[in-house]
C-alpha cells in the first residue's frame, strides 16, 4: 500500500440512516413506498409485481402488508436456492421467472436508495449533520473504509465536501461513466478514497464475458437500473398493459466489447453470492487491511447473523495477529437497543487484549473526538 493505514472505519446500515437510507428493518416498507410514484406507471407496476411474488410464495395467494412480509433474507435465500441451480420455486416461478423478479427487487432497491438519499439531503437533520462534519474532516490519508452498504453515501459525501472523486474500491475496479446510453473509461486526478464494498455497490458493472468489473460515478446510479432491468423484463412486469415501459439501456463493455454488462450484489441472503471475482478480490483487501489497521472502528453496524462469513474473517484475524486491534463502537437508537449492539461486540470479541471504546449515541461530540484522536479525523 502506497499510504500508511492506522485506521479502518466499518460502516453498516446505520450509519446510512444518517443520511436518511432506510436499516434493514426498514427495507421492506420502503421497497414497497409508492409516494411520488403515478400508481398508473411502470414503477408502480414493478413495485406490484414484487407483492404479487410474495403474495403467492408467502402468502399462498393472500394479500401481505409490508409488515406480514418475512425477512428480505428469507425472501432472496430461496429465490437464490432455486434460481442458481435452474429449479423451479413451487409451480409457478421457474428459474428465469426467480432471476426477473431478483432484478425487480435489487432494480426498485437501487432506486429506493437514491430517492432516500435526495429525501434525506433536503431534509437534513442531526444526523444529516453530524454525517457532514465526519465527511469534512475525514483524513483519507490515515483510514480506508470498509462498508458492508450497496449505498454511496460515504462515496458522495467524501466528493461534496472534500472535492475527493478517485476511488479505489480494492477490486481493480476501472473508473467509466455513461455517455449517450454507453460506457467510456474515465481519467480522474487527484486524492484518493479507499473504500471496500464485499457485498457489492450499486454503481458498480459486471461484465459476464470479460468478467471486469466498472464503477460509475456514485450519484449516477439510475443508468445502472435502465442498464439491469432490460426490456423483456420490463414486458414481464407489464404484463401486456398499455403502459409504456421506462427507458432502458443496453451498454457494450468497453473493455471487450459484448452486450453483457450486468451487476453482481451479495444480497440480503444466508447464501452470499461472494465468488464472483470482484467480490474475492474484495474480500483479500479486507484481510489485507484488517491485519495492517490498529484501530478498528464500527459506525452503525450491528453485526447481523447473515454476515457470518465476515464475522468468521474478523476474528481470524483478531487472533491471528501479535498485535491485537483497538475496537471502537459507535451505535445509536435507543438505550436497550445500543446496549444490546454493545453486548454482541462484547461476547464476539472480549475484552482482555487491546482497548475498547463504546459510543451509545451515534456520531456525537464525544464520538467525533475520539475520531479524531485516533485520526481518522484530521485534528
């Protein structure tokens, strides 16, 4: 590494909500949220055709609110289970039929995120605010960041208020952007963000031929939802209807040039899809990192069940190495609920060997000092 890393910031669902993202609790209902939406149009459509799945899977045909919704892991599970393996789920769904509707889902998510985020700048806030100090002061030269998010936030912030727009997401990701429905490579100057995303981001692009892997520029991530839901899936959702399907968009790979750019996510799942090469290569920068960082620090991640594999990667790590990590923990909600984060971090990673740094109300003034204590803030 080019740079001298003290310091790697994890950063989960919580520390999006910040900027007005939606944690996994809250997925579903905002999946679901028509508002602004002409319940006549095409994204309406998608979002009814989503229910219409879950309806039927879970539902036995009866109507589900978002509340009656199982786990968005139980949801993307099975339809990866059959999916990948070319089955059927039940009568009705074949695998081409489950591998449209996981599109439906991670198309509307990538929208849903986006219309969050502008929803949350414009109501700005507390944390919106205390996210915009962390992004001012933030030393990319001490700290790389680790995000387990598909969302951009640390990306845009880092740009906005640090003029910061090269990226190293650790995966030989190659800068493009899109030019009149294309992909064209991109030349960026400047300082540099090193950001990991092991579940996937949603300004990335996967070519299934080349198998490279292409980020766009992170505040333009509706290209990348006309490139991946494409017409024939459109058809499916509309159903016939006299609605006119959204605009869609076909790319070539600029690096071979095939018609087979997609994206690749690690969804909300208990089987990750994490094989896939910018994911490996993802993940061996983690490891890199982690055994390089004296300080860890958690910003908003609870450590959920489904992220064993990175649970099982942090305490190889941790006890593998001489010298064991710092931890800190910056958690927020409500008194039980940060306790109860607080006591996980407890059990999984004791307390006997190297220091230990709890924050129960998310990024205050006593958790910015500390930040910059250990310069992952500039003083």
């Amino acid at each position: 590494m080019s740079f001298d890393l003290t310091n790697l910031l994890i950063v989960g669902a919580g520390f999006s909500a910040n900027a007005g993202l939606p944690v996994a609790s809250g997925f579903t209902q905002d999946l679901l949220n028509v508002r602004g939406l002409r319940l006549d149009g095409p994204s309406a459509r998608q979002v009814a055709f989503i229910r219409k799945f879950v309806d039927k899977v879970f539902g036995e045909g009866a109507s589900r609110s978002a509340d009656d919704w199982p786990e968005l892991e139980d949801i993307f599970t099975l339809i990866d289970l059959s999916a990948n393996t070319g089955h059927h789920l039940g009568t009705r769904y074949s695998a081409a039929d489950l591998r449209v509707v996981r599109r439906a889902i991670i198309v509307r998510m990538i929208r849903m995120l986006s219309q969050a985020y502008s929803r949350g700048q414009k109501r700005g806030g507390v944390g919106w605010t205390a996210l915009e100090r962390l992004f001012t002061e933030f030393d990319i030269t001490s700290t790389a960041v680790l995000s387990m998010n598909w969302d951009t936030v640390f990306e845009r912030g880092v740009a906005r208020k640090q003029t910061i727009r090269r990226l190293d997401y650790g995966c030989h990701a190659a800068a493009v952007e899109f030019l009149r429905g294309e992909v064209s490579f991109r030349s960026l100057k400047g300082n540099v963000l090193h950001i990991l995303k092991p579940h996937g981001s949603v300004n990335w692009l996967y070519c299934d031929a080349c198998r490279e892997i292409f980020w766009v520029p992170p505040s333009d991530t509706e290209h990348v939802a006309q490139a991946l839901f494409r017409k024939e899936d459109w058809g499916v959702v509309l159903g016939g209807s006299k609605i006119k399907a959204p605009v869609t968009i076909s790319p070539s790979c600029p690096h071979c040039g095939a018609k087979s750019l997609g994206t690749r996510f690690a969804t909300f799942s208990y089987r990750k899809a994490l094989d896939f090469p910018m994911h490996s290569a993802s993940w061996r920068t983690a490891e890199e990192y982690l055994k390089t960082t004296g300080n860890w620090v958690f910003i908003g991640y609870s450590m959920p069940p489904a992220d064993f594999e990175f649970k099982h990667l942090l305490k190889r790590v941790q006890l593998t190495e001489k010298v064991r990590p710092d931890i800190t923990v910056i958690t927020g909600g409500d008194r039980t609920a940060a306790d109860a984060t607080i006591a996980r971090y407890t059990k999984f990673f004791g307390d006997v060997s190297g220091e230990r740094f709890f924050f129960r109300e998310g990024l205050d003034a006593a958790a910015m000092a500390h930040l910059r204590d250990i310069q992952v803030l500039s003083a």
